[in-house]
C-alpha cells in the first residue's frame, strides 16, 4: 500500500494547484491526477449529476491502486464529501472554504469569497461561515464563466481581466482587505487578481492546507510511500491532451505522463 499513488481528481485542472502544493511537501509520493474536462464544470450542474460523475471518477482511480483521495474540487467537496466518506474504504480530503484564516487575517472586517454556486449552496459552506463571519463582513461572489477560461487556457486575456474586474470591483468598493478563492481553477488567475487589487488584497487559497492535511492523514493511515522512492506523477483525462499540457507546463509540474481517457470509465 505504502508505494500506491495518491489520486487526486477536480472536475477539470483546478486541481493541479493542489498537486503542486502536495508535490512540495510529499515528494516521494506518486500522484494519479484525473481531470473530468470532458465534463467541465460541475458548478451548475445538479448534486445527483455531480454525484453520478464524481463516483466515475472515484471508480477509475481506485482501480489504480490510489491508496487514499484527494478531492481537489471544492464543489465536488461541497456536494458529496459525506457520501463519499460513507461509500469508500479510502481516506478522502477535501477542500475547506478558508473563512478561518480569512477571518484571522482581516483587519477591514471585511472578505471577499470567490466560488461557484454549488460551493456556496453546499452545507459545509454554511456551518464554516456560521463559525468564523462572526462580526466580520463576507461578501460571496459566484465565479460563472470562470472555470471554463482556466480549461480553455484563456485565463490570462483580456476577457479573464472584464471578468474578475466585475465580480471584484463590488468587493475592493466595500472595503474588503481578504479574498478567498474557493475554486481550484482560481490559482490560475492570481496574476490578474493581483493586479485588479493593487496587491492590497490578501489572498487565501486553501491548496496548502489540504496538503499539509494530506500528509498527516497518509502518516495517521502509516501509508507514506518509502524515502527512497521517487514520485511519478501521471495526468489523466476526459478533455484534450494539448491544453492541459500546456497548463501543466504553466504550472511547472514537469514529471508527467499524459493520458487522454475515451469511452466509459467503469463504476467501482
Ligand atoms: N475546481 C472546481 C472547484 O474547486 C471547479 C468546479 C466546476 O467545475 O465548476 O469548485
């Protein structure tokens, strides 16, 4: 068990911003990445499609031999991390809305949250904004349009500039000193954030956190993989090889094989 890989999968690429952060801190570790591009995004669509999608994906890593799961998709963690938990033998992390260092941080009393719909409609939302808005002003953004510009590679242009200056404008006007990105496509626009915000903005991406999770969680289950060994990392997916190459090559993951998955991935 100890030299399976790790298998980490988002509806699309958003999560290559989590591998990064768990390649830094887990380096012997080999890592199974699946993006559901083919079906991208998974924001609006309804739970018990999400789910249905979200199960494929599961299915086709555990035949790998992934010995745990890293849900590196805050929609999918919104909308199923119960049930899968409940299903599976494996561990799963998922991915928390950052309100916690958020609300730490601030001194405006004032964040600003950047996610899809689903994100904010789930329950685990709910209960972390009940814990940590206490007296601090949040203001949530759902991000349509976003996630499709980081599969298309088009998140640097002009286009992903108009975009984030809407749905940011209304946030640096009241006065907001934080912004969370609850999405794992968002990483790929910090350039532009930083610079619509003047850099006055902190912003919070939970990427290391779940990776730091992910380490305690492999030495808890005593599965970490050998010192000696050395990682591989392996890309799957639905969408088209081109694209993400050149996003996983933006991202400076350079170990990689890719494999572009057609036809039916079968159910665990
Ligand atoms: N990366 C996914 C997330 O973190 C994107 C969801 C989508 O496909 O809309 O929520």
């Amino acid at each position: 068990m100890q030299n399976n890989p790790i298998g980490i999968f988002d509806s699309g690429v958003g999560g290559l911003t989590v591998v990064k952060e768990v390649q830094k801190i887990l380096p012997n570790e080999s890592i199974y990445y699946f993006a559901d591009s083919g079906n991208c995004p998974y924001g609006s669509k309804t739970e018990s499609e999400t789910l249905r999608l979200t199960q494929k994906n599961i299915g086709f890593l555990l035949n790998q031999g992934c010995k745990l799961i890293v849900v590196a998709c805050n929609t999918v963690t919104a909308v199923a991390i119960d049930i899968l938990r409940a299903k599976y033998k494996v561990p799963f992390i998922g991915m928390e809305p950052a309100l916690k260092p958020a609300s730490i941080h601030t001194k405006a009393k004032r964040i600003g949250v950047l996610a899809t719909e689903n994100t904010f409609n789930g329950r685990l939302f709910k209960e972390t904004f009940q814990k940590y808005a206490n007296g601090i002003e949040v203001h949530i953004q759902p991000g349509n349009g976003l996630v499709e510009l980081v599969e298309k590679g088009n998140h640097k242009g002009e286009h992903a500039r108009k975009l984030l200056e809407k749905y940011l404008n209304p946030m640096l006007a009241i006065g907001i000193d934080t912004l969370v990105l609850g999405c794992t496509h968002y990483p790929f626009f910090s350039e532009l954030i930083t610079s619509i915000t003047h850099n006055e903005v902190k912003i919070i991406d939970p990427a290391r956190a779940v990776a730091r999770q992910t380490k305690k969680i492999i030495n808890e289950f005593d599965i970490a993989a050998p010192k000696e060994t050395c990682c591989e990392f392996t890309f799957f997916t639905t969408g088209e090889k081109r694209t993400a190459k050149n996003l996983l090559q933006q991202i400076m993951i350079k170990t990689f094989k890719i494999k572009q998955m057609t036809g039916e991935i079968s159910p665990f």
